[in-house]
C-alpha cells in the first residue's frame, strides 16, 4: 500500500535556526514566527508557502511546493472563508504533479466554485477489480494524467446551490507494468490504453459551513449526475451518480463530532481509472486511493475532534480519533455488507490561523494491511 510521510521542512528549518544571533533570524524563521503570531487582522486575505518532503514507495523521495491562500470575499467576515490550495512536486524517479484546490464563495453567497485540478505523471497502483482484490498490487501503471472536476453553482435560496458540473479526466502514455509478468490470471482492464472523458451534468447542494477547511457546526450534502458521451469527444459512454452528505455538530466548548456518508455509482462502460475508488487521505484513510475499485462505492466515516486541548502551556493543539468503514460492488443488487472493510485512527492538530480557525491535522490511520500517515491543512472533511 502506498505510505506516504509529508515533513513541513520550512517548520524545522525555522526550529533550528539559532535564535541568539541576529543574523541567524533568516527570512524563514522571520515568515515562520509571523504566521506563529498571527497578528493580521481577521478580514485580511492570508497566503502560505512552505515547501514539503514526501516518501512513497511508488515514487521514492518527492520534493515539492505548497501554498494555501485564504480570503472573505470584499473582506467581508460575514461572507464565508474561501481558499485555494496549491501544491508541486517532483520525486527521484523523474516523476511531477501539479494539483489545485478550490472552494470560492462569492459576495453574499450568490456564485459557488467548488473543483480541483490534478496534472501529474505519477503511478497508479493496480489491485484489480473488487472488495476481494489482492493485498499486494498485480500491476504499476505508469500514466500521464489531467483531472479536472469543477462545479459552478448558483444560490437559489439560502444555502442551497444549483449549477453545472465537469469532470474531465485524460490518461495518457499509459504503461502497465505488471508485478509477477506470468501470471496467467492478469487481464488488462477497460481504458488501459487511455482515455479522454467529459463528464456534462447537473448538481444540487445544500452547504451551510462557514470555514470549509474547519467546520464547527454545519450541514454540507451534494448530489450530482454526470454523463460521458462520444457525441463530444468522450472514449467512453457511462453515467456516474455522486452522493455526498456530511454533518458537524460541536461537543462543549472546543470539541466538534463529524459524519460522512459517500456514494458513487457507475453505469456504462467505465475505465479503470474512473471507477469508484476507495482509499486516499480524506475517505478511508490508511489505504491508498484506488486500493479497492469497482462500479460502485459505499463509505462512512466519523470523527470527534477536539480542538484545542485545554492544555495550560497552549490553546493551539489538537487532536481527533476516527473510524471508516466502506466497500466497492459491482451491481447494486450485489451488495453485501459482510464485505465491509475497516479503517481507524487517530491525530495531531496545530492551530496554524487562529483568526481564522484554520488546523493542520497529522493523522496516521490502521488498516487490516498496514497504516498511512498523512500531514496536510484542513480537515479531512
């Protein structure tokens, strides 16, 4: 399974410069003590660069660039808090990304933009198809890849938007690279020779958070239809339903309980690499995303958050424990519950904006096959 550890070097950098010598107090720490201090006022814009070190075993050493910049739009603390994550890489084996995050909220909430972008060449593992996959992946799939999922919604009654949704997904130059090459039972799945996929379609959400990146009392619940089509210039004609419903409800003064139910399902003739796929540092943490694939997914998940821990010496750290449990399926009527798999954990968190409320979370997560560490700002969900 894919581990991956992310260091923030520009933190320990800044820990081990001496602080006796003026001219030790580098343009690092300088920036570092700033953001520590957090003396900006709570309707200015906040931007945040610290580049990071990552291992896994699919990518050795990866080095890479992150941002996060956060904002009220017309500076105004009554709208909600919007951001936009950036974040580059490249590793030791001549392999590169560049992903986007967003969720931007308009002057009164009137226009919503909710999307990521994810440009990279990077590996994919590749267990086959099901909940009963091998733990140990039957192939490497070497890719080019562009994903660009974007939702442009308009408000038509408070909290509640409707708008258009793209997903567009290209695999390119792609290579399996199967692990044991005699084995007699491999059979490369649908889409191993690429694609190009637009996915056009319609989705409704109902989203009352006021900080998307630390909910603290709020309701998010969306759901989307899309369908690809070779009338425009799709490989494949498939029709995807996504339904995605989470709920924060705080516990006491500090403490915040959150739930999460995700549902994806798939109908048509859908490539590998656009299945359902379970795993990844937000769902089912612990695995790596694409571990378990199928034409559908189901998942939950909660977390009790407690932030901060009324601790004497600081009011900026954290913690949270949670637990997941999910499976992939083929057909709706082949759902079995007795194919539930499991994930649980538990983690660090530092209060990195505190106008703002805004959390790094270091989770490290238990599987029946191993664990993951994950290090990243915002919640999971």
């Amino acid at each position: 399974m894919k581990f991956g550890i992310i260091i923030l070097t520009f933190i320990i950098a800044s820990l081990i410069l001496p602080t006796s010598n003026l001219n030790a107090q580098s343009f690092v720490k300088k920036y570092w003590n700033t953001l520590l201090n957090d003396s900006t006022e709570l309707s200015q814009p906040q931007l945040l660069i610290y580049p990071t070190i990552a291992y896994a075993p699919e990518t050795t050493w990866e080095i890479g660039l992150s941002s996060l910049y956060v904002y009220y739009a017309k500076r105004d603390t009554t709208n909600r808090l919007s951001e936009i994550n950036g974040f580059t890489f490249f590793t030791l084996e001549n392999q590169y990304g560049l992903w986007f995050d967003n969720a931007i909220y308009s002057d009164q909430d009137r226009w919503f933009f909710l999307g990521r972008v994810r440009l990279q060449s990077f590996p994919l593992f590749y267990n086959g198809i099901g909940i009963n996959t091998p733990k140990e992946y039957t192939a490497r799939v070497d890719a080019n890849q562009i994903i660009i999922k974007e939702r442009v919604l308009k408000k038509v009654k408070k909290n509640l938007f409707l708008g258009l949704e793209l997903d567009y997904q290209s695999l390119s130059a792609v290579d399996f690279v199967v692990a044991e090459p005699n084995n007699q039972d491999f059979s490369l799945p649908l889409g191993n020779k690429g694609s190009n996929n637009l996915g056009v379609g319609l989705g409704l959400v109902l989203d009352n958070r006021h900080n998307v990146l630390n909910v603290r009392k709020g309701f998010f619940s969306e759901v989307a239809l899309l369908h690809s089509n070779p009338a425009w210039g799709s490989s494949f004609n498939f029709t995807s339903i996504l339904s995605d419903t989470r709920i924060y409800r705080p516990v006491g003064k500090n403490n915040v309980f959150a739930a999460q139910l995700l549902g994806q399902f798939n109908f048509g003739d859908v490539p590998f690499n656009q299945l359902a796929q379970m795993g990844g540092d937000s769902m089912m943490r612990g695995y790596y995303f694409g571990r378990y694939r199928d034409n559908n997914q189901l998942a939950a998940q909660v977390e009790f958050r407690f932030l901060p821990i009324p601790f004497k010496f600081t009011d900026r750290i954290g913690a949270a424990v949670f637990a997941g449990t999910g499976t992939v399926f083929n057909k709706v009527n082949n759902l079995d519950v007795s194919n539930l798999t499991v994930t649980a954990g538990a983690g660090l968190r530092f209060l990195l904006f505190p106008k703002k409320d805004i959390w790094t979370r270091l989770d490290y997560a238990f599987t029946r096959e191993g664990t993951g560490f994950y290090l990243i700002i915002g919640e999971s969900f």
